[in-house]
C-alpha cells in the first residue's frame, strides 16, 4: 500500500540503510508536540497515531499512520514538532536524522521532490483536520480512511475496527454501527484485517465538503 505522494520508484526498503531502527512499544510516544526535531521517521511496522493538543489542553486526533507513511518531516528545520506521535500497537521505526537525509538524497535523488509534496500535503491536512474533533463519529470515520486512500493511492485499508477504536477513541459499537452501514450501502467491503474502499465519493459527501 505504498504511495502517491511516496513515488512508486521509491524502494524505502533499500533506504533503510541509512536510518536507525528504533522499537516502540504500544502507548509508547515517538515525540512530543513542543519537542526539536532534528529528522523524519519511516514506519514499518506498526500503527502510530498523530495527535495535536490545542491552548485550552483538548488532544485532537489529525490522522493515523500505518506502515509505509513517514512521519514528523515538517520538522527537518529542526523546528518544534506542532503534533505527538504516539504507537498504538508494538512499531518499528526507523529514523534518518538531518546528516542521514542527506546521503539518503545522493543515494535517492527523487527523494527530494517527494519531500516538498508530502509537507505541503501534510500542512494541509493539519489545516483541516485541527477541527476534526467537532465533526460527527461517522465524518471522523470518513476523513481518517479518505487521507490514507489519498497518501497511497490505494483504496485497501489495512486496518481493522479494534484499530479504529484504539486511535479514534469511538467506541466499538458505534464503529461497529457505522461500518456495518457503509458496507449495506456497499461503500467499503470488509476483507479480513483491512476495508476496501469501493465508493470514495459517498465518503466525501458524508464530509460535506472534499477534504483531500
């Protein structure tokens, strides 16, 4: 399920070379909003879930990363993170600092001009999702599995309904309620662990408004 905005002619599994593996545990953060950041990280196993938290101290959920996705690129100024990452299940990251992005750009010089697209990709995302919090449970739903469609070009979601509960904080029967429509209304099918998005369109309408 790898990439729109990550070039089909990227094999970040050569790439990997240049990073460091790092193993976080579940509920373990990754980095903390405030925090300097000094690289990226590329997830290759695991589910991370991206979070920012507003003046007033409400944490609002932005997106959920899944293997394949890198995260914490707005950073390479080494400016302060404006999210957390957090794993929600056992992950495995590797992280390329500033000096690693480097060689990785020698090594893969297409690189570059993924990175320039996926920032402003991501920048608008935030813009977006800072209010996703006031939408409804199922234009929660809709906004979430419409961005990793849109990250990957790829309308298989590899992720399962204890997932969503875990990174959404909805609660399992309303998930369970609103997926259980969705499929009546054959906008995804449920294939084992991951959905498959048959109707992106019926989605956008449930936001009112296009999203990505």
């Amino acid at each position: 399920m790898v990439a729109i905005l990550f070039d089909s002619d990227i094999n970040w599994e050569t790439c990997l070379q240049f990073g460091t593996r790092q193993f976080f545990k579940e509920k373990s953060c990754i980095y903390q909003q405030g925090s300097s950041g000094d690289g990226f990280y590329y997830i290759q196993k695991g589910l991370i879930k991206v979070t920012t938290t507003t003046t007033i101290g409400q944490e609002r959920l932005l997106n959920i990363a899944i293997p394949g996705q890198l995260l914490g690129i707005q950073t390479m100024d080494r400016q302060p993170h404006f999210t957390t990452a957090t794993a929600v299940s056992d992950s495995i990251l590797y992280f390329f600092s500033c000096e690693h992005f480097q060689e990785l750009i020698k090594f893969q010089p297409s690189i570059l001009n993924m990175f320039i697209k996926t920032v402003i990709h991501k920048m608008h995302n935030l813009a977006e999702k800072i209010y996703l919090d006031t939408l409804s449970p199922e234009q929660q739903l809709s906004a979430i599995l419409l961005n990793i469609c849109y990250e990957f070009r790829n309308y298989e979601v590899p992720l399962t309904q204890q997932d969503l509960t875990k990174c959404t904080g909805l609660t399992r029967i309303t998930i369970y309620k609103i997926l259980k429509q969705w499929k009546e209304k054959q906008i995804i099918e449920i294939q084992g662990r991951k959905f498959l998005i048959k109707k992106t369109d019926e989605l956008k309408k449930l936001l009112g408004r296009v999203i990505i």
